[in-house]
C-alpha cells in the first residue's frame, strides 16, 4: 500500500502542475464552459497550446480520483488500527471532493476573477495529506535519545510555524493573481476584476513580502540545527532552496510584468515547496520517535 501511496502522490504533484500550467498561461477558458469534454468535443484540437494544457488537466483530473479513492479505502481496510492512517485518508477523500467540485464551478461559472484561489488552496492541502498518508503508512522508525528528541522537536516547532506560514501566503498568493490584485499593482489590463483598488493590491503584496521573511528565518532556523544534529539535511537545503528561489522568481514576476514563463516556475516551485514542506513533517510525525529508557 505504500508504493501505491507514493503513486497516487506523485499522480497529484503531475495534475497540480499541470493546474499550475492552466492558471499560468490563462488556459482555463480554452475549453469552454462544457465539462468534462472540451468545447463539446472528445478530441478537440490540440493545434492550441491552449486546448492542449487545459484538456490534458481535465484528464488527468478522473485519474486523479481513482488513484486517490482506492488509495484512502486500501490505506483504511489494511492499517485501520492506525488512527492517524483512517483521519488522513477519510480527509484525502474530503479534499478530492471539495477540489473537483471547486474545479467543475470555475469552469462553468467561466473562471470568475478570486473564484481559482479556492481551486490553489484545495489543491495543495489535498497533496499536503497524500504526502503525510504516505508516511504515515512506513514501518521503519528512528529513535531518538532525550537530548536529540528535544533538540529536534525545538526546531520542528520552529518549522511547523514557517511552513503554516508558508501555506498561508501560497494562498494569499493565488489570491493576489486571481483577484486581478497583481494588474492593478503592475498597471496591466484584465477583462475582470475582483479587486481594483491600488492600495489594497499594495496591502496584499505587502503581506505576502512579509510573510515571505517569517518563512525564510523559520527554514533557516530549521537548516542549521537539521545539519547541526544530521537529521533531515537534504530535505532541510531543498526546503529553504525552493523558498529562495521563489522569492527571486517572484521578484522577476513583477520586474518584468508577470511575464508566462516566470509565473509557471513560481507555481511549481511552490508546488515542490510543498511537497518537501510535508515530507519533513511526515517524517518527524510518523518516523522519529523518543526512545524510552
């Protein structure tokens, strides 16, 4: 079950990239309002770079489902005495539910300007619990002396307050796109707007600046005491990488006026956040234990 896990989580990663790619290049009306085919068609044309992102999420989103369906109910009936198993998987199912019945809305209502943030946030919790049933479904523990086990829980305290942190402005983010916050601050036109005042689009990337600091010093705090005591290094580097990274593509965002490119590789960065962002939780819930004397 647990490769099948690790499957279904990756399935996700592909599908929410493959999101990512529709909002980037403001693909999501290529299709129409008709769902699930693509402008009434079973194969449209794909000659549209358009059509060919949008239609691809749209198939993905079916594979998706089944993945995670029989991936909760597998995880429920062979680990049913794991609490912590049944509450992720029963919440997976949950998740899938309100994220397709979000994505179906957006797509008929027309993609309204806001409406996709909800799309954002649905998406990256439901691969946030995948990634934490995954290791919830692991045997191999690691136990840790008293010393350690207070120094390492110091510091995921520390983490956990960054990466809440974190998830928080990846959906004040999305917000700042989907609103239209972004064109007004930048001066770029749009067909709607949710929000048109300039000192509440400057409110909301102030936000997001600021939030962006707490996230750094929380995973810089995290990487030198993971390196100091050697527990979760590579996680630690690539979490604080991304982190950076995305602070400077979200620089180039607004330098260069939300050009396609840029704004594709902050989603996936944010995307890959993450998922590394739930592998270090993972593993400190389900993998590191206190050993008892």
């Amino acid at each position: 079950m647990k490769k099948f896990s690790i499957l279904t989580t990756i399935v996700t990663f592909i599908a929410l990239i493959l999101g990512n790619l529709v909002v980037a290049t403001n693909s999501g009306d290529a299709c129409g309002t008709t769902w699930p085919v693509c402008n009434g068609q079973i194969i449209p044309d794909f000659t549209d770079y358009h059509i060919l992102i949008e239609y691809s999420h749209r198939l993905m989103v079916p594979l998706l489902a089944i993945l995670t369906f029989i991936n909760a109910v597998g995880a429920i009936l062979k680990h049913r005495e794991k609490r912590a198993v049944v509450v992720l998987a029963v919440l997976s199912l949950g998740m899938l539910l309100f994220q397709s019945a979000i994505g179906g809305l957006n797509v008929l209502l027309g993609t309204p300007p806001g409406f996709t943030t909800l799309d954002v946030t649905f998406s990256q919790v439901l691969l946030l619990i995948l990634v934490l049933l995954s290791y919830s479904l692991h045997e191999t523990k690691i136990e840790l002396d008293q010393v350690s086990w207070s120094t390492v829980s110091m510091s995921y305290r520390a983490f956990v307050l960054g990466f809440t942190v974190y998830m928080a402005q990846v959906i004040l983010g999305a917000f700042f796109k989907h609103s239209r916050a972004s064109n007004v601050m930048m001066d770029i036109p749009a067909a709607e707007y949710l929000i048109r005042s300039e000192s509440v689009a400057n409110m909301v990337y102030s936000l997001h600046w600021v939030a962006t600091v707490v996230i750094f010093v929380a995973a810089l705090w995290y990487v030198i005491y993971a390196t100091r005591f050697k527990y979760h290094k590579v996680l630690a580097w690539a979490y604080l990488s991304t982190i950076l990274l995305n602070a400077v593509v979200g620089f180039v965002i607004v330098v260069t006026g939300n050009v396609v490119l840029a704004s594709s590789m902050h989603m996936i960065l944010s995307t890959i956040t993450t998922v590394i962002g739930g592998m270090i939780l993972g593993g400190y819930w389900f993998k590191l234990h206190k050993k008892h004397i």
